[in-house]
C-alpha cells in the first residue's frame, strides 16, 4: 500500500512539473550541471530530450564520471596518461551534447583543471561562432597551460559577458570588437597594449570591468585606460596592474572621463605605495559620481619608517558629491592610510559609512586612539565610522 502511495505521489509530481512552461523547465535545469541535466532523461519519454534545449552550458572536469585506474604505473606516466584520458573523455563530451542540441545555447564555460587539447576547444569556440548566439562565455585555463584564444572568438558579435582567465590574447587588434558587450574579466591575461586599448576602445556598452592577476599591457597610460571606459559603472582592478600604467603623463587637468562610475574596487593594494595612492586619487578626480570604494590592502605591517609623500595635496579640489560607502579591508593605521581616510571624509558630503576592517590593530586601546584621529578630522557629514579587527581565522 506504501510503495503504490509514494508510486502515485512521484507520478503527480512528475505531472505537475510537466505542466510548466518550457522556459520555466529549462531555468531549472540550467541549475543543474550537464551530467545532472542530462540523467533527467530517463524520466520519461517526454524528458527525453528535455535537457538538449537548456541555453547554459558548462563543462569541466567535474563533467566526467569518476572511474578508477586499477594500473600500477610511474606516477609521471600516470599523471600524463590520465591528463589525456580525461582530455578525450571530456571533448567527446562536449562534441556529443553539441550533436544533441535543439536549441541556442547562450552562455558557455570552459573550466577544466590540467593541461588540454587546444586545438579541440578551437573546433568546439568556431562551431559555437557559426551555430549559435553566445551571449557569456567563459574559459579558465592554469597559468602553467595558458590558452591562446582563437580568432574566430572575436566573431562572438552577441556576446555581453566574457570573463578569461590564464589566455593569452595575441593577436594583432583587427577585429570589430564587442558591440554588445557589457562585462568582461580579465586574470592572469597576456595581451599587447595596443590590443588592450583596442579592445577596450571597442566595446561601445562596456559597464563592468575587471582586471585581476597580472595583465600584461605595459606602457599604457591612465588617461589611455579611462578614455576607453565611458560608459563604465564598475571597475575592479588588482595593485600590480595599477603600477603598470604610466602615471608620469596625468595631466594637471584631467577630463572627469568616468561619468557612470558607481563602484570601485582595488584589490591587492598599498595605501603606503605611492604609485597606488596617485591612482586612487586620480580615479576619484575623474569619477564624480563614484557612490562606493572598497580596498582590499594587502596582508602585512605597516611600514613604520615609510615617509608621507603628501600626493593628496594636489587633489585637494577633489569633492565625491554621491559617494556612500568607503570599505578597506587590512587597514594598517599608516600615516598614508589615515590621511586618505581623512581626505574622503572631508570631501564626502553624503557619506554613510566608513568600514576598515584591520588585521594589525588588536589592542583595544590603540582601536580607540584611531577612531578618536579619525572622528577629530574635519567631516562633510555625519558620517559612521568602524573599526573591526580580523585575525585571518
């Protein structure tokens, strides 16, 4: 009698879930991953093919079944023969799903861990550019087996979001661009100034821009960077990038080129560097309408001998009229990091919150010292200023 009840319950559920819209089915399954998607056809014959019309494709080594290897071999020759079974399994994969589609596919990731064939993912990104209107994709490779991305990726015309990591990007800057692109992240990417500022330059409707790792685009100026990104509203960048671009050429007076910046993000950063501190202070110079920072320092003491350079100085007719929230995170009580604190503070009118979470400061006392310099310091609001420490456990 159990085993017919729940035999019923299954078969009403089954019912129901059949009832909905195939939008609604396809949203559903694209929580799953394709191994997961793809069992859902032995649910019925109706299921059958359900999951071919998913528009989300992502593959990786999570993708292949876990087998087990009962040869004894050296461990280099292992390592190797596994890299290249789980290679072919893996693109014999994809090459079936492909076969199998019945509909777009809109959004494809390539995840893999290991080294991999590259000229079978060229094969697969050129039938993608031919049969199908991706619109995000997303490949991430090792830094010790970067991949160099194929011409025919530059066909993706639909694309809106593009998000490489380990590519290499060496081509001469000749193609169209991105039309529609309005998100691209960049790691551990090698590329040419010129095809950087191309590509850049490019991208009409870019709005979210990451540059995280070590982008090689060296001899670019900042002015360079920010006429590329007009349109812009969020832009995280990583320390080393900043130091890459040429700071000698800011001119006294900058354009305020980054009209639509509403977030920045710095990660991997110095308030005590003084290449990082220009940055910072050039960017605000040049964003009006910038609403929240966040910094993320990088882990260490403060330098105790290090000499304030006095840089804020020369952007003292820098006001943030929009600015809400300032975030650092391993905030060290440096006299450069507090006079940058001080510095937003005074010209921020509409500013809520300053957050500075510190892995130096643990002393209670010398926690209220701080906060006492800082709620001394000329505001431009009444501004809530917190101190949390963090251990790094």
């Amino acid at each position: 009698m159990n085993v017919e009840c729940s035999s019923n319950s299954q078969q009403m559920s089954l019912n129901i879930i059949n009832t909905l819209p195939q939008t609604i089915i396809e949203t559903i399954l694209c929580f799953l991953s394709i191994r997961e998607a793809a069992r859902t056809s032995i649910l019925s014959r109706e299921w059958r093919y359900k999951w071919t019309t998913i528009p989300k494709l992502e593959f990786g080594s999570s993708t292949l079944s876990k087998g087990k290897n009962k040869e004894k071999l050296p461990s280099d020759i292992a390592s190797a023969r596994k890299n290249m079974d789980e290679s072919c399994k893996l693109f014999n994969a994809i090459h079936q799903v492909l076969l199998m589609r019945q509909g777009p596919i809109h959004e494809f990731t390539f995840n893999p861990i290991g080294t991999y064939n590259c000229f079978e993912l060229d094969q697969i990104i050129l039938h993608l550019s031919k049969n199908h209107t991706v619109k995000k994709l997303t490949l991430a490779f090792d830094y010790m087996s970067p991949y160099t991305l194929p011409l025919c990726a530059f066909s993706l015309h639909q694309l809106t979001d593009l998000d490489l990591s380990c590519v290499n990007l060496d081509h001469h800057p000749i193609f169209s661009g991105f039309g529609s692109l309005r998100s691209l992240c960049l790691y551990d990417v090698k590329i040419s100034t010129k095809a950087f500022l191309h590509l850049l330059s490019n991208c009409p409707s870019l709005k979210r821009l990451s540059l995280l790792g070590f982008i090689g685009h060296k001899g670019c100026t900042i002015v360079e960077l920010f006429d590329c990104l007009h349109v812009i509203e969020d832009l995280t960048i990583y320390g080393y990038n900043a130091c890459q671009l040429v700071l000698d050429s800011v001119p006294e007076e900058l354009s305020t080129s980054l009209l639509h910046l509403k977030y920045f993000c710095f990660k991997e950063m110095s308030l005590d560097v003084d290449d990082h501190l220009t940055f910072v202070a050039v960017l605000l110079k040049c964003s009006p309408n910038l609403e929240h920072i966040e910094l993320e320092a990088e882990m260490g003491d403060k330098d105790e001998n290090k000499i304030y350079s006095g840089i804020l100085e020369k952007y003292s007719n820098v006001w943030m009229e929009h600015l809400k929230e300032l975030v650092i995170y391993n905030f060290n009580n440096s006299k450069p990091s507090m006079e940058f604190v001080k510095f937003i503070v005074s010209r921020s009118p509409k500013l809520k919150k300053v957050l500075l979470i510190s892995s130096v400061v643990d002393e209670k006392d010398e926690e209220l010292e701080m906060l006492k310099v800082l709620l001394q310091a000329p505001r431009a609001s009444p501004v809530e200023i917190v101190v949390r420490f963090y251990n790094g456990t």
